[in-house]
C-alpha cells in the first residue's frame, strides 16, 4: 500500500536521477527496469515498486512516448517528468 505521505514529485525526481541518459526504453522492459530500481535505491518491496510506477503513470509522472500494442513503436522511450 502506498503512503499517502509520500512524496510522488519527489520519487519522479529521485527515479529520473539514478536512470542513465536515455533509460528507459520500451513499455515493459521500461517499467521493469523502474520498479528494479525502486527496489534496490529505494527498499521497496516489488509489489510496492510495481504500484507506485503504475501510480506515477495513472497521474501523469511517467507516460509512455510509444504505443506497447504496435510492435513498430514498443521500443519508444518513457517520459519522466516530476512537473506533471
């Protein structure tokens, strides 16, 4: 469960950081690589990690530049931006 205390802008911000230049790429392997990286930075547990990514989706903190459905466009970059 997430803490209604915790502080979304500031996670956008603390997950933009410790990705490298242009991470991450593609749908899944892009929301993978961000709940990985909220588990081990972080000391979430996966579960949490997987809920908070989809969370800072749903509000807009995290949005997908590519369609996951086209094959053409499932390796397009994620948008990670702690201003939304």
């Amino acid at each position: 469960m997430i803490s209604d205390d915790l502080d979304l802008r500031q996670l956008t911000a603390d997950l933009k950081r410790m990705l490298g230049p242009g991470e991450p790429v593609g749908y899944l392997r892009g929301k993978s690589l961000m709940r990985d990286v909220l588990v081990s930075m972080k000391g979430f547990s996966e579960l949490e990690a997987e809920e908070l990514i989809d969370t800072l989706e749903i509000r807009g903190f995290l949005r997908f530049l590519g369609d996951p459905t086209e094959r053409s466009v499932a390796d397009a970059h994620w948008d990670i931006s702690p201003h939304s």
